[in-house]
C-alpha cells in the first residue's frame, strides 16, 4: 500500500514494507530518483532531500534552457551561425518580404528538436556537429514538402556561405550544406493557361465579372499577382500602363510600360473606377497580395481549372506571344526580363515546334508509304501502278 507521507514538502512518496517498516522516495513525474532516510525529522534525511531537489530542479533549469532559444547567441553554436548571416550584407539587400520569409524558415529550424527522444534544440547544436546527417535531418523534416524541404537547404547553403566570409576569423571552413542532395521535383512549373481554358473560365463568371477582369489583366499585360494587386487608374496614362514591377522594387527595381490592348481597355470600362486599384474587394478596399492570389486561385477551380494559377496565365501569354513570333526583345520589353534567359524558354519552344512542323513535311519513306491507310481512303497494293499509288506524305 502507497500513501503519501504527512511532511510539507513536495516529491516525497512514502509506503511501508511487508514488515511495516516505513520507506521515504523522492519521487518527480512518477519516477522514484532515490531512496530516503527512514527518519523523516533527522538531519540525513533533510539533506539527502535537498540534495535531490536542487539537483533536480536544475536538471529542468538546463532542460529549459536547451528547449529554448537564448536572446543572446551562444559563440560556436548553430544558431550564433545563423545570428552572424541574419547581420551580413548577403541577408539585408533581400528584399523586405524575403528576409520576413527567410526569418521565419531559419527561427522554425532553430526551434527543430534533435530527436522524438531527444527534445535539445537544434539552436544550441556545436558548428561542428552540424554535419551531413544533421542536415539532411533539418531538410527531411519537410519531406512531405519538397519544395519547403529545398528551400531550407537553400538558406543553410547561404548561411553556412556567409559563415565562411566571416572575418577576422572563418566561423566555418567548409559549406557542408552543400554535400546534402535537394529533393528537386522535377516539374514543368506553373501550369500553362491555353485558349480552351480561357474559354472555360469565362463560361463560368460571366464577362463581366470580377473574376474576368482580373483574367484580363492578367492576359493583356502579363503582371504577377503583386502587381494586379496594385495596378489601377494612376496608372494609367492615354494607352499606355506604367508603374514599377512589385518583384524585386528595392534591389532591382524595374519600371515597365505595357500599352493597353483594347479588348482589356473594354473590360476595363465594363468596371466603375472606385479606387486606387482596379482589383477591389466586395467592400470596395483594394486587395491584399496575398489575399487576390487566394481569390484567382478560388476563382479557377470555381471554373473547374484548379491546377491554374495566376501564374500561368503569365507563362501563357508568353507562350502565345512566342508562338506568334514574338522575339527575345519584344518578350524582354512586355515581361521586364533582365536578360535572355527567360524570354528563350518561348521562344526557343516556339521555334522548335515551328521546325517540327516543316520538318514533318519533309518525311519520305518512299514505296513503304504506299501501303500503309491514307488519309484519302484505302490501302495502296503493291502492285498498284505507279499512278495509281499515293504519293509521300505532305
């Protein structure tokens, strides 16, 4: 039989033995750390006690500590390593809006655990132990998330980086982040929006919706979701939209000038001007970024076309516009590419089926064509006369 003994202090379990000897335990979270005294007034007892809780509470005080990230970095530590990238030149000339991003991947990978077992964080890990397998464990941790698990990789490659810039002395010699494999997905990106899914999607809202206004847009002047967002009448002089690109505004800014097409300048009109941007919500405020990517993306999959995104009307437009022989310059100018990397994805994919086309007329398989079905009807025989046989393919 267990019983509590009757002494004002916390931790202590008492039972007695089947020769009805008393026995004292400090006992914390179900777990008995050691044996007591048996008597509970004497001098022994009051120190062994003492002993184990002040040797227990700050076993819990380190605990605490190592379950927590310190506001001053600890020298030598994974998280003094990621301090040092967040102050370095490399971190500040990031755009706002990805050094938010970027703060909030390298904070959750501080607050990482070592182990289901092992609840130290991974904040106040040796440089040193930060090895492959160590890495791999930070990447893996969003597995579910390939793209989520790259772009960890990709901060601690940058941070283990900068880490090796560091003067007077390197904080690393190697960047060990760079022996780790990225998931990489190989994938096509953004799906590309096509006419029949333009079609599609009108037949859905109506052309006079707000849903096909902000398609238009989109299809006639080839922004990102950022600048729907922001785009509006200030805009706009006589024909033509100028305003700087929200992507890259502060490190690269670039300032664009797309003439209005007069199918957008139509739907345009069909939309009363109530604000400073052209996309407004239901309450007439304009919407948040992040808010109008939600709501195109709703708006697709209300139109029975959730693989589409904003996005892809932008690779669509390119894609038309390279079809129709649009050059490198031209998709530069409209898109605001930087060099020609970009714009020869289209346009090289243009002039690829362009010479696929040709170069299918040119097949000639000679007399083994002749028996094979002809689109014209009937299979040629062999012993057809010359005549009398179809001819290659054209």
């Amino acid at each position: 039989m267990k019983d509590v003994a009757a002494i004002d202090l916390p931790y202590i379990e008492t039972n007695r033995s089947r020769h009805g000897k008393e026995r004292f335990y400090f006992r914390v979270d179900g777990k008995r750390l050691c044996r007591l005294p048996d008597n509970p007034d004497s001098q022994e007892f009051s120190d062994k006690y003492w002993a184990a809780r002040n040797g227990h509470e700050a076993a819990q005080t380190a605990l605490e500590k190592e379950n927590t990230v310190p506001i001053v970095a600890q020298p030598g530590t994974f998280h003094f390593l990621c301090v040092h990238y967040l102050g370095s030149q490399a971190y500040l000339k990031l755009d706002s809006t990805t050094q938010s991003k970027r703060r909030s991947i390298i904070d959750s990978m501080l607050l990482e655990p070592l182990g289901a077992e092992d609840k130290r964080l991974f904040a106040h890990m040796p440089i040193p132990a930060l090895d492959v397998t160590n890495i791999e464990i930070l990447r893996d941790r969003k597995k579910d998330t390939p793209f989520a698990a790259d772009e960890r990789l990709k901060i601690l490659r940058q941070i283990f980086e900068v880490g090796k810039a560091a003067k007077p002395k390197p904080l690393v010699m190697h960047n060990t982040a760079k022996l780790v494999e990225s998931f990489r997905v190989k994938t096509d990106g953004h799906a590309t929006m096509r006419d029949d899914d333009i079609a599609q999607y009108v037949a859905r809202h109506g052309t006079q919706s707000k849903a096909v206004l902000a398609l238009t847009i989109l299809m006639y002047t080839g922004v990102r979701v950022s600048d729907l967002a922001l785009i509006g009448p200030q805009h706009r002089r006589g024909d033509v939209l100028t305003f700087r690109v929200f992507k890259g505004r502060n490190k690269n800014p670039t300032t664009l000038q797309v003439p209005v097409h007069p199918i957008l300048d139509a739907v345009l009109k069909l939309h009363p001007v109530t604000d400073l941007s052209y996309m407004v919500t239901e309450y007439g405020r304009p919407f948040s970024i992040k808010g109008l990517g939600n709501r195109v993306s709703d708006w697709f999959t209300q139109a029975g076309l959730p693989h589409l995104t904003a996005h892809s009307v932008r690779k669509g437009l390119a894609t038309n516009m390279a079809e129709n022989e649009a050059t490198d310059l031209m998709l530069e100018g409209m898109f605001g590419w930087k060099d020609a990397k970009a714009s020869k994805i289209y346009t090289r994919n243009a002039r690829r089926a362009r010479l696929a086309r040709q170069a299918v007329s040119k097949i000639d398989w000679g007399e083994s064509g002749n028996i094979l079905p002809h689109p014209e009807g009937g299979v040629v025989s062999q012993t057809a006369t010359p005549e009398k046989k179809i001819g290659k393919i054209k």
